[in-house]
C-alpha cells in the first residue's frame, strides 16, 4: 500500500507530556496555593476588622479603608487612562509605511513580535502603572482627609495674608496633585515617545525628518501639558517659602521666607511662571506651526531663567546685599518667625519674670525663710526613676510580676488632704512564669494584678518606700476597686480568655484562686473562621485545633494603652508615657495625645524625637514619634485605656484647635466632647511631658522676643545634662506641688532648669501649671536669672555636693562596704529670692537588689546640708551659722577633725560600725544592727570624751 504521508500506523506517543493525573494534581495545587495566599490576605483584613469592631471604632476601620480604596482607584484609575490613551493614540498616529532604513527594518522584527499581543501588552502595562500609581495615591488618605475636611484657623500669614488652614491643609493636597501630574505626563511622554518610534513616527538615525506631523503634534502637547505644571509648581513654590526650612546665622535655623525669599526668589518665582506659560503656549502652538523651533527656544529660555533668576540672582543678592548687613536686612523676618512659631508651640503667653536668685541669707531671716519651705514646696524624696526595684523586692509578691523601671507621678486624697504619689501597676511578667508552655503563657497567666503607691515626700525608717496601696490583693488608699490588669505597658502577648481554660488569678497563703475572664473586650472565637482568621495573622495553628479554646473564649491583644489609642486614632501623635490612676474603682491608663502639622508658616520645625529625648528615655520610657517632625503642636485629646476591658475613651481638651477639629469632621463621633470627662478623671489629669520638653527646648530659644537679640543668641539657653547620669543625656523634667513667685498656693506643676549656652551656672527655672482642675492650666512660667548670676546649675550643684568634704567622706565610707550610691532627682525650688536644691541620696547596698533613701542633700547659697531626714538638713541649712558638717550616724554630729590619735581610732571604729549596721539592715538582721548601732554610740562617745580633753589641755573648746 502506498504511504499516504500519514506516518506509523500505530497509536502515537506523546513525549514529554504530563500525564493527566500529574496535570490534574499540578492544577489543584495552584489552586490551593493562590487560595491561601487569598486566605493570608483575607485574614489580615479580616482580624483587623474584628479587632476595630470589638472596641467600637469601627468606623475608623471603614473610613480609612474606605479613602484608602477610593483614592487607589480613582488616581489608578486616571495614571492607567492618562498612560494607556496616549500608547493607543500614538498607536493610531503610526504612519502608514515605515521609511526604507536599516534602523526601520531591525524595528519591523520588534513590531512583528508584538503585533499579536499589542492589547494585552497595552493591558499590562495600564494596570501596572495603575497599580504603582494607586498604591501611591492610597499612602495620602491623611492629605485627603485634611483637605476635604480643613477647618479655617482664623489666623494669617504675614506675607500672602492667606489663612493657615491653606497651608496646612490646602497645600500638600495640591502639591500631591502636582506630583502625580508631573508623574502622568512624564509616564505618559515615555510611553508616546516609544510608541512613536517603534512604529516610525520618531527617526533617529532614518534621512529626511525626525519626526511626523503627527508625532510632533502630540509629543508636543505632552511637553506642554508638562510644561504648563512647572508653572503651577512655580506659583506653589512662592507659597512654600513660607513653611520652607532654612538656615540663618546664629538661629540654628529656621522656617519661612527670610531677606533673599522676599526680595529675590520671590520674585524669581513669579517670572518663572510667567516663563513657563509661555513656553506651554509655544508648545501647545506646534500643533499648527508643526515646528519645535520656537517651543525649544522657550523651554531653553525657561531653562537659563531657572539657573539665573531663580539660582544666580537670589546668590547675589545674599552675598552682597545680605551678609554685609544680615542683621538689619533680617531683623523683621526674624520677627515674624517668633511670633508664630511661639504661637504653634503654644508658648507665646509664658510669663518670663526676672529673678534675683540670691541665695544669699545675710540680711533675711533665716527662720522666716525655713518656715516658707514647707508652704512653697512638698518636696519629693520619693524618685520614680529609682524605686521601682524597692517596689519589685517588696510588693511583687510573685515572680511573674513586675512594675515599669520608671514609676508615675500622681495625686491623691489622704486625710482629706492631697499629696503627691508615687504609683505603679503589677503587671504580669512572662519570664517569670515557672512552667514556660503555650497553654501557661497565653491561657493560665493572662493579668497582673493590683496598684501599689506610696507617698511621694517620706520613706519608711529604713528608707524603703512608705506604702499607701500594698499587698496581694491590695488593701488602702485605693478602697475596692477592680484589681486585675488584662492591658497595661508591659502587657505585649496575646492571651486568650473566657473559654474552658481557667486564669490563674492570683496566690495567696490559701492557694492559688481561678478566675474566668468577664470583661467584653477582644475579640470571640466561637467562630471556626475567626480561629483560623487568628492562627495565620498569628502564625499560630494551635489556635485552630486546640481544645482549650471553645465556647466563650476570646483573643486580647494590642493590648499596651499607647497601641491602642494608635490604632483608634491614627492621626494622633501618641506621648510617650501613658500612667495609671484609679478611678470609680477602675484602673484608667491616661495617654496624652497630640495634634501635629508641619506646615504651619514661619513656625520653626523640631524632631519629636530629638526633643523629647532625656536620660530617662534610654531605655526607661518611650520616646514620642522618633522621626516626626512638625511646627505646630498642641496637646488636643485625653484618652483612657481600661486595665480591665481595654475600653479606650478619647476626649477632646483643646477645644480650639482646628487641625483637632478638622479630624473630628473626618471622624465623627469618635472624640467625647471635654464636658464628658468625669470629676474623679480630672482629678488625675495632668499637663503631659514630651509636650512640656518640647516647649521648653523652644523656649531655649524662643523666650526671647527681640530680633536683634535673637540674631546675636547672646540670651540662649540649653536644657542641662542629667548631673545624676553619666551618658550626658537631658536632664528630664520633674512633678511636684510647689508655688512660684506671685502664686498664692501650692499647685501641682513640671519643672525644669536651664543653664546659659556653654555655662554651668543656672540661666532660668522654668514651670508649669500641671494640675488639670486649676484655672491657670498649661500657664508657663520661668524665672530668669541675671546673666552674672552665680546660682549653681544643676551639674555644678552636684559637682560641689559630690566635693563637699561631709559628702565625700560618707561616700567613701558606703563604698568601702561595697554598697553602690544613687542620687535621686535634683529638685530645684525658688524660694525667698533664692533657689533650693533638694536631692535624695539612696544606698543600694552589697547584697541587695533595691535601693534605700538614705540622706538627703539640701543646698541654698553656699551652703550645703548633708543628713538623714529632709527636716533635719533643712534646719542645719537655715539654723546657726557655720552648721554645714554631716553626722556619719543616726541623727548625730560628727566631730571636727582633730589630730588626736584616740579621736581618729574612735572615728574609724565609727566608720566601721556604721558599715555593719548598714550592712544588717540591708539584710534585716535586726540583732546585728543593734550590736552595731550599739557599737556606733559607743565609738563616737570615745571621741567625743576624747576631743573634749584635748580642748581642755589646749583652753579651747571641743570643736574648735
């Protein structure tokens, strides 16, 4: 049979093709895979969604999802368009024969390839950049939040006479707008451009002309279209001298338009737009001229205008009309940059006041200015920043427990009467747990429990704190409130609670107590859903399968105050330490919260993180927004956070504030107007500190309101090192009740030092009114020293405490017995002209994990008292003259030096004494300090005995 060309009569066989079971497979597991990946993204969302709807801010899940997908969708949308209509038209203006060249026949082979995927090749490249550009546009919901909603702040630049709200709110939105049309012409000229030449309307290399009509008409209208933006952003850029940052001699710069932008670039901007439109005119014009001639002229034209009118000129005049006489030429610009940034720091009513600070007590009454301590100050011997581990050693009952290394400042009611305290939570502590297990961690050990206080002016007699709120559960100051603290600062694991898995509650000598969860916060898992939701976004899966979760369990996380009230309020700039009060018998987190812009005009701008930063935020507290930088700042919301059910309140407290007002409108109904804050809340309010540091680092600055002295800097101030801490960091600001010249009562406020720039002695004490409930709230007010003054500063005044002859010796005594000394916060008092320092001086002694207030450190002039109680240092400061020596013992005087060989024996067997009853203190070994206290008193009668017979032989008397 003849061979039809059909090949082998037999079945065909398929090389190297899968088989249908391996294709089936290989499909199932794409599908698999692309519907877990779907599942990861679902979940994320899905979580998020729960959580928002657990704590009733739902809307601000919806709303910022909401802008977030509109803006995506629109400005995706529109780059998509503007970039795929202009690779279509340049498309359909292709000419129709391609010129006979080398350069066109290697681009028919691309032309060829792409022929037949040209829609899904302009598909793709449309959803890319639509992509890109969307998800760029989803990043500005804040942008567009503010200009939709931008409140008028009734207040004016000084130069364009344009409301602040344009510059705040208007501006960026406009300047967005500009960028992502800079960005749709380029991509879009790109495109064209390319199009034009793979089909032959662009030639590079072809004979005859570059270009055809219609590829000139539309590159051309797209250079005008690009031109024609540089315009606009000329004419923006006037308004953006106005927030421009910039610097200036001797100003550590500054923001707005200085000499050279009024009178140079100013200017230069207005020409420059004109230019420019211009030269979009000339452009736009090819499409009838069909020449570049002209539009190429004008775009260089623009070109050399940008380079000598806006760079050229603006140098000249500096150079030669400036710097010869920068300080007149800058003196009313430098006026308008203090006004208003004293006004966007809310520091243009501080009252500065000159003080004599003359500590000196001849000519006054010592007993008078004694008796006016106590009505001036409650001086603190309590530091927050140092008794934390005597809270651990006595009141952390458990070893899963723990409180914060830095404690909190607040007030409360004893007697009647209100004293400052000093307060922490007993917060749970995972470490610490013995059996370390899945089920232990997040099922079993879920809560703390208890606030421990302790007054803020006295110790106990061995120095330890003197506790008001103590034990396992808490008993005292407090009353019956709910102890149990499911959300707090250490509180960063999730747990879950309220199934068939019972809590550890707390232990006591009965046992250990059980305790199910009842609060309504977090989020249920009844829901199969909702567990596997959870065990990808936690990358847990036995939160899938487990048994101890069923019905009524529920998930508690982000559960720290500040994430919280981050998460609810993500246009809020969160402080950086959130403190406990008890109130209506709950535990309350209150988190001061702040309003920023960065866009306020001629207000100089300062990193939040820089300027809040001291020496306790080296790994005690957290540090505010670390990279944030603004101009304006006002401390617009108080918010709470319940240590039981994680309830977070916001309320508004700035009730002017228009950037607050403008996120209201954004957010409605998530702030509580100020009326809805409670009596007891208010009582626990107080003036918070990062907007305090911020202040007061302006205020180096700016308490200054003369330009002339401001340009010099002759009157600068810096915020002096912690003389207590070896890393140099600022020294932080300090709570306490005292009174300021001109008050008449004791008010609970924050305090600072400044000492001149490169000086070590005092410059100006500075104050605020921190107490919520008083009428003069958030009053500033500093009392500056004359500028020859010979007040100490605060690492003077430790450096003369630290080579103070009593001081040293004791120090040296405490080493030799291996205990370590920490000085407590540096309290700086005006009082009766003068300045008082009081610092607290704590042993931490060899054995021991906590430190004891042991003396107190009093200064005022040149004197200096170094004793056991505050009473008693204070009587020898302002008692008969020449008292400033230190007893080495219980309340006793130490005897002057002698050369007397009994008297030194006597003294050392003092010394030695004194380390041994230390030492059993420390240890609570009461017989041994009772023998060494016994032989203290026996060793300094010797050398009293002893003195007093040299005194006899020599006719004098002891001490002489």
């Amino acid at each position: 049979m003849p061979d039809r060309g059909g090949g082998p009569t037999g079945p065909r066989i398929r090389v190297g093709r899968p088989s249908r079971r391996i294709r089936t497979l290989l499909t199932t597991l794409g599908v698999l895979a692309v519907l877990a990946m779907l599942f990861v993204m679902f979940a994320g969302f899905w979580t998020d969604w729960l959580w928002y709807r657990s704590v009733d801010y739902s809307s601000v899940f919806t709303t910022t999802l909401g802008t977030k997908i509109g803006l995506f969708a629109v400005f995706g949308l529109l780059m998509a368009l503007a970039v795929g209509t202009n690779i279509w038209l340049a498309h359909r203006l292709r000419p129709p024969l391609a010129a006979m060249s080398m350069e066109q026949q290697s681009l028919d082979r691309y032309r060829m390839s792409i022929a037949p995927y040209k829609k899904w090749a302009l598909l793709a490249v449309t959803a890319l950049v639509g992509l890109v550009a969307g998800a760029s546009a989803a990043g500005q919901w804040r942008t567009w939040l503010q200009w939709v909603n931008g409140v008028s702040f009734h207040q004016k630049d000084p130069q364009f006479h344009k409301d602040i709200s344009f510059y705040t709110f208007d501006l960026p939105w406009y300047r967005f707008l500009l960028s992502f049309g800079f960005a749709a012409a380029v991509l879009s000229l790109i495109a064209a451009a390319l199009v034009h030449y793979l089909y032959g309307g662009l030639r590079l290399t072809s004979p005859g002309h570059r270009a055809t009509a219609a590829a000139t008409g539309h590159l051309s209208v797209l250079l005008g279209i690009f031109v024609g933006l540089k315009a606009v952003a000329y004419w923006l850029d006037r308004y953006g001298l106005a927030v421009k940052s910039s610097g200036l001699k001797s100003t550590d710069g500054w923001t707005g338009l200085r000499y050279v932008d009024a009178n140079a670039y100013l200017p230069a901007k207005t020409i420059l737009f004109i230019i420019a439109l211009i030269c979009a005119v000339l452009f736009f014009a090819t499409l009838w001229r069909r020449t570049w001639q002209l539009p190429v002229i004008g775009f260089g034209l623009m070109v050399l205008s940008a380079v000598l009118i806006g760079g050229l000129y603006p140098a000249i005049v500096q150079k030669f009309q400036v710097q010869p006489n920068e300080q007149a030429k800058e003196a009313p610009y430098i006026k308008k940059n203090i006004t208003a940034t004293r006004e966007a720091y809310g520091i243009g009513d501080a009252d500065v006041q000159n003080y004599k600070g003359n500590s000196d007590l001849t000519g006054k009454d010592p007993e008078k200015v004694r008796a006016a301590v106590s009505s001036t100050a409650s001086l603190r011997l309590l530091d927050p920043n140092l008794v934390s581990p005597a809270f651990q050693q006595e009141q952390q009952v458990k070893g899963y427990y723990q409180f914060p290394s830095t404690l909190d400042v607040d007030r409360y009611k004893a007697d009647g009467k209100e004293q400052d305290t000093v307060i922490g939570l007993r917060e749970l502590n995972l470490k610490g747990i013995p059996e370390r297990n899945w089920i232990n961690d997040h099922f079993k050990y879920t809560h703390g429990y208890g606030a421990i206080a302790a007054k803020g002016t006295t110790t106990d007699k061995a120095g330890a704190p003197d506790f008001t709120a103590k034990s396992l559960p808490t008993e005292g100051l407090f009353g019956p409130y709910e102890q149990r603290v499911y959300y707090g600062e250490k509180t960063t694991q999730y747990s879950i609670v309220g199934g068939p898995q019972e809590e550890l509650d707390y232990s006591s000598d009965k046992g250990e107590r059980s305790y199910s969860y009842k609060g309504k916060s977090g989020v249920s898992l009844s829901n199969p859903v909702n567990r596997a939701a959870y065990a990808v976004a936690f990358g847990e899966p036995q939160i899938l399968y487990s048994g101890a979760i069923g019905e009524g369990s529920r998930i508690l996380y982000n559960r720290t105050p500040k994430e919280r009230v981050e998460a609810v309020a993500p246009w809020l700039t969160i402080d950086g330490d959130a403190y406990p009060a008890v109130i209506e018998g709950r535990i309350q987190w209150i988190v001061d919260a702040y309003t920023t812009t960065n866009g306020y005009p001629y207000a100089s701008r300062t990193t939040l993180g820089d300027t809040t930063a001291d020496s306790l935020t080296t790994g005690q507290r957290a540090v505010v927004a670390q990279q944030n930088q603004v101009n304006y700042i006002r401390n617009s919301v108080k918010a709470t956070v319940d240590a039981y059910d994680g309830t977070v309140k916001l309320y508004q407290w700035d009730t002017k504030d228009p950037v607050l007002k403008t996120w209201m409108k954004a957010f409605p109904g998530t702030v509580k107007a100020k009326s809805a804050i409670s009596s007891d809340l208010m009582d626990h309010l107080r003036y918070p500190q990062d907007l305090f540091k911020v202040q007061r680092e302006l205020l180096s600055r700016y308490h200054v309101t003369d330009s002339e002295t401001f340009y010099t800097g002759s009157e600068r101030w810096e915020v002096p090192d912690d003389p207590t801490n070896t890393k140099g960091n600022a020294v932080p600001p300090y709570y306490l009740s005292m009174k300021m010249p001109r008050q008449e009562k004791q008010t609970f406020s924050l305090t600072t030092t400044f000492t001149p720039k490169n000086r070590t002695n005092l410059g100006a004490f500075m104050a605020v009114d921190a107490d919520a409930k008083s009428p003069d709230y958030g009053k500033i007010r500093i009392l500056k020293l004359p500028s020859e003054t010979s007040v100490w500063g605060p690492r003077l005044a430790q450096g003369k405490f630290n080579s103070h002859t009593p001081v040293a010796d004791q120090i040296n005594i405490w080493k030799k017995g291996d205990s370590e000394v920490e000085y407590g916060n540096l309290l700086t008092v005006p009082l009766d002209g003068g300045l008082l320092y009081v610092e607290p001086v704590y042993l931490r002694g060899a054995g021991s994990n906590y430190p004891l207030l042991k003396k107190v450190l009093v200064n005022y002039g040149e004197k200096i008292a170094f004793r056991d109680t505050l009473d008693e240092a204070l009587d020898e400061i302002f008692g008969s003259k020449g008292e400033t020596t230190q007893p080495p013992g219980e309340g006793t005087q130490k005897p002057a030096p002698t050369q007397d060989p009994t008297v030194k024996q006597a003294l050392k067997d003092a010394q030695d004494a004194f380390a041994a009853s230390q030492k059993a203190l420390e240890s609570k070994n009461w017989a041994e300090y009772g023998k060494a206290q016994d032989a203290l008193k026996d060793a300094l009668d010797r050398a009293a005995k002893a003195e007093a017979k040299a005194a006899e032989k020599s006719g004098g008397k002891p001490g002489s």
